[in-house]
C-alpha cells in the first residue's frame, strides 16, 4: 500500500517538465492518466507474457486493479510517474524511484515499471521514457539505477541491453510465482550519466 510520507516525493517534477522528441513528448502523469495507464499495462503484459505467463494468471490482470494501483501511485509519487503522449493520447509510461531492493544505498535509483502499447514498440517511446526517468533520478542524486526484467522477455531485455545502456547482474538472478509458474528475473544494472 502506497502512503504519504515526504520520503515518497523524492522526484518533484512539475507538469511544467516536458521531454519532447518526434512525434512523441513525455509529462508527469496526474490523476485523470490512470486508466489510460493501466489499459497500456495491462495490453503490454497480455502481448509481451501470453507465453511466459498462465492465461488465468494473465486474465486475473484486469484495468480495474491496475487503475487503482496507479491513481494511488500518482497521488503519492511513489513510484513518480511519467508518461509518453503522442498529441493528446498517452502511448506509454514508466515509474521510477529509489530501490526497492534491500541493503542498497540511497544513490541507486530503480525503473520499477517501463511500459509502451505494442503498437508503439520499436518506435523511440521507450527511449525516451527512458531518459525522461534517468533526468529525474539524476536530478535526486542517484549515480546507479537498476531494473528487474524477467529472462524471456527477450524484447525488453534487448531494449534494456542495447539501446538503454544496462548490463546483467548475474548473482541476482530471483525466481517470482506468477500463479501456477516461477519464472526467473535478472537485475541489470548501470551508472545514471
């Protein structure tokens, strides 16, 4: 459960902080963003997992959860959110933030969610999602950033690898239950600049 604490407002972008490059620009999420997250959260998962995941596990991801999961998030900047936009329709987002893993130090931030609707993969959103978050992770003093992607996502961590910069961190390899399958997330890792 996210809760107000000045802790989770580490990242104070404004909605006067735009990133914009092409056709796409990148914002702060607000509140009236939610739904238009969660359906891209949840159409990602469905394309990206269909063969990685359970289909009830899969089916029990509904935009009603997600929705909630992220107008809380937003409220309380925990993670803080940015979105991609491609005129007015929101095409992609990513939540960053302080680690989550335990024993890390506070200069290490972590991209706890990127997400881009299929029919904007392989298009730059992600990119620039990416630096959109590596800007204010950078700007709250965080040297190193990590990431969790589960190891047969191959398109994510292709992203990751090759046009964000990350490397494997192999020692941190972490079995997840996903309903009725365990599958395995590797931590990647890089230096912010």
């Amino acid at each position: 459960e996210l809760r107000d604490n000045p802790a989770s407002r580490a990242f104070p972008l404004t909605s006067q902080a735009i990133f914009s490059m092409s056709s796409y620009s990148v914002r702060p999420a607000v509140a009236r963003d939610a739904k238009a997250i969660a359906e891209i959260h949840v159409a990602t998962w469905h394309a990206a997992y269909k063969d990685l995941m359970p289909d009830d596990y899969l089916a029990g991801m509904t935009v009603d959860k997600r929705q909630a999961y992220w107008r809380e998030a937003i409220e309380y900047s925990e993670p803080q959110v940015l979105v991609a936009t491609e005129g007015e329709k929101i095409v992609g987002f990513v939540g960053f933030d302080r680690s989550r893993d335990p024993k890390t130090r506070s200069t290490v931030g972590e991209i706890w969610a990127l997400y881009v609707s299929p029919e904007h993969w392989r298009k730059g959103v992600g990119l620039q999602l990416w630096d959109g978050a590596r800007d204010g992770l950078k700007d709250e003093g965080c040297t190193q950033v990590t990431l969790w992607v589960l190891l047969g996502n191959e398109r994510a961590l292709k992203f990751c690898e090759h046009a964000a910069g990350f490397k494997r961190e192999m020692p941190s390899l972490k079995t997840v239950d996903f309903g009725s399958v365990k599958l395995e997330e590797l931590r990647l890792k890089r230096a912010v600049d």
